[in-house]
C-alpha cells in the first residue's frame, strides 16, 4: 500500500485563518477553515456517529478546492490515513494541487525502520512523488526542501508522549516554515491517550533534545495541534511567534476519550507499537531505554513484559500487585529477546532468558501510563540493589528521557512510586493551567 498525506493550503478569502493562542479563536479558526467542528460534535454525539473524523478526512471532504494552484509539502507517514485511503493518492490525483514532496519522519514514510535508524531520501512507487528523509541528514526540513513550497502540511498519528519524536518534527517544521515564510497547517488527529492524562516531570532546558524538543511533561494531554499553539504561543522552540499556523479540527472528539473510544482502528505507529495497549504502556515503560533491562523488544509484546537476568521476576511481581495500581494486572515471565529485522534488530539479552514482569491491562479507561512506570522504575531500582546491580547503564539517555536528573536522583535514593509522582506533581498543575489557552475541545 502507497502512503499518502498531504494538505492544502487555506487561502485567507476561503475560509482558514491564522491558529491564534486562545481557546475562542483556536476554535473559530477551524471554523473558518471549513466546518463548525465544535458544533459538529454536538451533532455527533446526537446522531450516535461512531467514529471521531479528523481533520484529514475534513480535507479530504470539504477543503480540496483551497488546495488547487498551491504546491504543497506534506509531512506525513503510513498513519496519515483518512477515510482508509492516504491522502498522498487523494492529492496525487485532485485536478490542480500539486504534491511537491512527502517529508518523512523517524521510521520513514512506511513506518517500517527500526527505532534510530537513518532513514533516507527515496520516491512514492505509486505516485513518483520525491520523498525526503527528516531522519537522517537533518531533522529539520531544509531551505532547499521547503524550495517552492506554498504551505507545509503536518498529519502524522502521535501517541502524546514527549519523547516519542513525531513531535518534535512537526515543532522543527515549524521552525523552518516560519524562517521561510510558508504557512504551516496541522491536520488533527487524537491523542490516543485522552486530553486529561498528564503526568510526569516537566523537561528541564538543560536536557532538550530530539527526544525530548519542549518544556512540557512526559505525557502532556494535547493533540497534535494543540500542542502546535502552544509551541507558537509560549515560543517552546525559537523563532516561531510570527508563524502563520493554521489548524484544521476534529469532529467528535472530546478531552475524556483514550483511543477505544474514537471508534478508530489503530494503526501500528511505529514498529515497537502495535496497539493501543502498547501505546497506553508506553510511557511508563518507555524509560526502561536508559536501564540495562529488555523492555520487551525482540518479541511479540514488546512495552508489555519487561525483564534481565537480575531481576527476580516474582518478586517484582509481587510488589506491583502491592501497590494495587488501577486497571493492570502483573505477573512473573521468563521470556527470550530475538532479533526481529526490521523491529528489533539487535535487543537487549538477545538469545538469554531473562526474568521480569508482564502487564496486562484490565481497564484501559483507569490505567495510569506514568504512575505505574513510576511504580515499575521503583521496583526496579530495589530489584538492582539487591543484586549488587547498577540500575542504570546508559545515564545520559535516561535523563533525556527522563527531561531531568531529579528522577534518576530518587531512585537512586530508593524513592518509592508514589514518593516519585508526589514529587512532580505539583509542576504538573502550573502546566495544565499553562495549556489552557491553547486547548481546541
């Protein structure tokens, strides 16, 4: 299957306007890009609709005709789809707009490279259309990319987590839009996650990097385009205060839903994410990265069971049990990493059996994604002292994760799980009073 994304670029006469950082005009603006969406989701809710349509779809519906003469760039990947079709053939074959180019992110535009690894330039099979690579070379469409672009389009499936990198492509796109004067239009989508889980420690300046682009916590509750006003609205990358950002809406969609409630089939975003539970998992788990443990990579459930030879996996079991977290259940596994290509080519303890835990999620509606990695970094942390094992292997990296040195600071000084999320919290709530101006549902 061809991926296909793209965008088109509002004209001012026809309807969008420049995304302006309060709830109000957020809204009006997807108004006036096409459909009342707010009211549309009333009108949802009335009918029983049961899917959230996003803002792809909208395009796709309503909006092609504000594409024609334009040449657009589309940053997009294998999730980009809309109405099951990838809006690349959409736009590849709408009279009159023309698919200058498809600008991929990390994992390419078919999603299917390993995590971390380059990904090059190449062409669309099916449509000849250039596609360029922010995943090797630069991260950072260059002024030759963006040569001869009239708007830059962003439509990527994110799963709300700070260090997964799809945002901060879209925030350094938006840089580059914005040192070229080219109007950057989001089309939203959900975050799979809800608009009302947010949780862990804000990012400290000190440890921004490409894992890890903007002053917000771990998991931060926004959509895609939300977070795009608040990364123009608060400046949390430079020169972006006068881009002309525009943001097409969903319908349907409210801050209460996680993914099952979208009515949206998943699409594996990444390799290492196959599901929504693995999605739901994954920024607890996620942290696991900087840990000499295997988080499920080189297997078949991969953010789901997690294990190394010094773990007692009963043990550790037991005392998640302990901690009676909502919506999971833990139990002790011995499993084998192997290398699967393209997924996991090289996992930690590959060809070792490993002793740890296996999550199954009970209740995805109450699972709380970063307090039960908190438990589970706990747990870890005791399981390494009484091995005589250091906890962390790889510091530098668990920090970016992380956004701080505080975190590894209270394992190491055996913080327990609820001590941990005591310890953010209140930073958390100075940032949800801080996104409020930002918020389009």
């Amino acid at each position: 299957m061809t991926l296909s994304h793209l965008h088109p670029e509002p004209q001012l006469a026809a309807g969008m306007r420049e995304a302006r950082p309060t709830r109000r005009t957020v809204l009006r603006t997807s108004l006036s890009f096409g459909l009342a969406m707010a009211m549309m989701d009333t009108s949802a809710a009335a009918t029983g609709a049961p899917k959230v349509r996003v803002g792809a779809e909208i395009l796709i519906e309503r909006h092609l005709d504000q594409l024609r003469g334009k040449r657009v760039g589309l940053i997009t990947n294998h999730t980009g789809l809309a109405g099951g079709q990838h809006l690349v053939d959409v736009l590849a074959k709408t009279p009159g707009v023309t698919l200058a180019a498809i600008l991929a992110p990390e994992h390419g535009f078919r999603g299917a490279v390993e995590a971390g690894a380059k990904v090059g330039d190449g062409r669309d099979d099916k449509t000849g259309i250039p596609v360029l690579s922010l995943y090797g070379a630069t991260r950072k469409p260059t002024p030759a990319m963006l040569r001869g672009i009239d708007l830059l389009v962003f439509d990527i499936q994110d799963i709300g987590v700070r260090f997964y990198t799809y945002i901060s492509t879209m925030g350094l796109a938006m840089q580059a839009a914005a040192e070229a004067g080219i109007p950057f239009l989001v089309l939203d989508r959900p975050n799979p996650l809800g608009g009302e889980t947010v949780g862990g420690f804000m990012m400290e300046r000190a440890y921004i990097s490409f894992v890890g682009q903007f002053e917000i916590p771990q998991v931060h509750g926004l959509t895609v385009g939300e977070l795009a006003n608040m990364i123009r609205g608060e400046k949390l990358i430079g020169g972006v205060e006068k881009l002309d950002l525009r943001i097409l809406a969903m319908d349907g969609w409210k801050r209460a839903m996680r993914w099952p409630e979208t009515g949206r089939e998943w699409v594996r975003t990444s390799p290492n994410i196959p599901t929504f539970i693995t999605a739901l998992v994954y920024p607890g788990v996620g942290l696991v990265e900087g840990i000499p443990a295997n988080e499920g990579r080189g297997t078949d459930t991969p953010f789901l069971q997690l294990g190394a030879p010094w773990i007692d996996g009963g043990r550790l079991a037991r005392r998640m049990t302990a901690a009676r977290l909502p919506g999971a259940r833990f139990a002790a596994v011995e499993y084998v990493p192997r290398p699967l290509p393209g997924v996991a080519n090289t996992p930690r303890f590959q060809g070792k059996t490993v002793s740890g835990i296996r999550i199954t999620v009970t209740d995805h509606k109450s699972y709380l994604p970063v307090e039960t990695g908190m438990h589970f970094l706990s747990g870890l942390a005791a399981e390494a002292r009484a091995s005589g094992t250091a906890l962390f292997d790889k510091t530098a990296m668990f920090d970016r994760l992380a956004g701080t040195r505080r975190l590894r600071t209270l394992l190491e000084k055996g913080a327990e799980g609820a001590g941990i999320v005591a310890a953010w919290t209140p930073e958390v709530e100075v940032f949800k009073r801080r996104r409020m101006p930002y918020l389009i549902y």
